[in-house]
C-alpha cells in the first residue's frame, strides 16, 4: 500500500493546488506502481500534505519554496523505470500545484523510500508485497470482466 508525504512551505501551493495535489499525487503513485484503478486500491493510497510555518525552510542561498515528496512503498513495487516515472510525474505534479514552471524543477525533491517485505503491516495483519500483487492481479481481473 503506497503513501505520499507532501511538505512543502506555507502559502506555496495555489488555491487550486492545495485543493487538489493530494488526489493527484496519489493517482501518480498509483499509476507508476501498476495498481488497479478500483476504490478498494485508491483508498489505500494514503496522502498528507504538511505546511511548514512561515520561515521554516530556506537554503543557504535563497529563501525561494522548495518542495519534498516522500514516497513509501513495499520493496520491489517500483521497478527502476517506474521509479523515474514516479519521479518525473510527481515532480510536474508539485510543479503545477505551486505555479511554478519547469525552470524550478530543482526546486522539488523525491526521495523514494522501500519498506523492506514483511515490515509493512494493515488491519492487525504484516501485508507482503506477494500478498499485494495478488490482490491487484484479482482486482484487475475483475475490472477486465466489468
């Protein structure tokens, strides 16, 4: 089960952005990871926004926003090529939610974490990546009947 961990520094997202980059980096994550697009995966699909107060984050140079996706998903859900997906698209994700354009990309970071199988636990139960696959490969299934 994927989550995602926006921070990003207070009054940095547009109106429209803060509104709406949860649903969408969440879609991102679910995308690159191949889950089905079904209401059982995209409720699992956990996103937080946190806004850092006023003056809580600089660099050494400048004072301009900068923006930090962090990922978590169970080890082996992202292939390399799926990594670079993941971190393109959320990347342009952050970038149109703030207003910013292409020029700033050095301005968001996405670090992706992989919780180790067996160390990722849900409903009182350790999930394992097979287990998940499983359950993705069944959903799919479902969807390709429907």
């Amino acid at each position: 089960m994927p989550m995602i961990r926006l921070t990003v520094p207070s009054g940095s997202l547009t109106e429209e952005g803060r509104r709406t980059v949860q649903r969408d980096l969440a879609a991102v994550l679910l995308r690159w990871e191949g889950a089905p697009d079904t209401t059982f995966f995209r409720a699992q699909a956990w996103s937080y926004l946190v806004e850092l107060p006023e003056g809580a984050q600089t660099t050494a140079e400048d004072e301009a926003p900068r923006f930090l996706v962090d990922v978590t998903v169970p080890q082996g859900a992202l292939s390399e090529r799926r990594k670079a997906g993941l971190v393109q698209d959320a990347t342009k994700t952050v970038l149109a939610a703030s207003g910013l354009s292409e020029a700033d990309v050095l301005r968001v970071w996405v670090l992706v974490h992989e919780q180790p199988d067996g160390t990722w636990g849900a409903g009182g139960s350790v999930i394992r990546h097979a287990d998940l696959v499983a359950l993705a490969q069944g959903q799919k299934g479902q969807q390709a009947d429907a």
